[in-house]
C-alpha cells in the first residue's frame, strides 16, 4: 500500500518502494510494483469512512476488463482524506511528439516535461505541499518542491542521457489530504 489508515514511511524519498523501482530500472525485477491506498477497519468504530482512501483508477472505460488493465498498467494513484481529499486531475511526462502518465513509459532525445495539475475535489482551497520525486537505478531524490493553494500546477523540465532511465512519482500532503502517484518512466533513446 502506498496509503494506508497508519504512518507510513515506505513511499519516503529513498526508501523501500523507490529502492523496488530502482531494482526494475536495473533489470533485478521483470515488473514494477504499483502503489495504492488501502483501508482495513476490523470492526465497525464510528466515524470511520470506507471511502477515506482510495486508489483512484484511470481507465479508458468503466468495463471490468479496461479496469483490470488499468490497475495492471500502474495508471492510478492513492488519496487520503474522504470528502477533503486532493485530486490529481493529470500526471504526465511529454515531448513535443508524445507523453506518458503513471505506469507508463516515455521514451526521449532530448528535454521532457513532467506536469501535474491538482485541486481538491469539494473545490476548496487548501495549501497542498507538493514534492516531485525522481528516481534511478541508484536511488531516489526530491527534484521538485513547491507549496501553494489548490488548486496547483507543477511543471519541471529535465533531460536523460543516451541509455539512461529514470522515474518521476509524486507526493502531496494538506492538512486534510496525502495522494501519492504511481511513478512514470523515462528513457533516452538515439536519434535514428
């Protein structure tokens, strides 16, 4: 679970999921590991909210088999806080010639963008903490940080060199809410 009802550090810059992924991008493991939210209440407490966290999917369709593939894809993400919750409404790396969003992979020559766009789903506003994170088969760092109101927009341009692969995953906290996005993958390829 990339969420969960309890403190979790597993999903923190470095850590064990960014420590998976940099085992995919090395070739240690034949697929990445998808985050999302989980919830499990053991018994009925009130004021506890099944739908306080959630793995929001992006699909194609509502069909069974567009959802199946979705959540095999790695193209959602997990959210933490109910009727306050955020909502990331895009997530995507792009060229002037394509893009990718979470679980997928962009291939590149030259610069990229990284861009996510988020609110709150009740429309208000709240100040969101926003961190980008970018990893490799060495590790993981923070490569973008900013803090403003929902609703927010966070671009950053990077670049990969010839063979090289990376990833980029986001982390958002309010004082309501915490969304955690499964990673995009980056990789340079030569002009042909």
């Amino acid at each position: 679970a990339a969420l969960y009802a309890d403190h979790i550090t597993a999903t923190e810059p470095g850590h064990e999921w960014d420590r998976v992924l940099g085992d995919y991008l090395r070739g240690d493991r034949g697929r990445p590991v998808w985050g999302s939210g989980e919830i499990d209440y053991h018994e009925d407490v009130k004021g506890n909210r099944l739908h306080d966290i959630l793995t929001v999917i992006w699909s194609r369709s509502r069909t069974r088999g567009h959802v199946l593939e979705a959540l095999r894809q790695g193209n959602s993400y997990a959210v933490r806080g109910g009727d306050e919750r955020l909502r990331l409404q895009n997530f995507v790396g792009s060229t002037a010639r394509t893009s990718a969003s979470s679980g997928e992979r962009l291939i590149t020559t030259g610069d990229f963008r990284i861009r996510a766009d988020l609110d709150k789903v009740n429309g208000t506003g709240e100040v969101v903490e926003l961190r980008l994170i970018a990893g490799d088969a060495s590790g993981a760092q923070v490569v973008a940080h900013i803090e403003g109101e929902t609703p927010l927009q966070l671009s950053h341009v990077d670049a990969v060199a010839d063979g090289q692969q990376r990833y980029y995953r986001l982390m958002a906290r309010t004082r309501t809410s915490m969304l955690t996005s499964n990673p995009i993958f980056v990789s340079h390829a030569a002009e042909r």
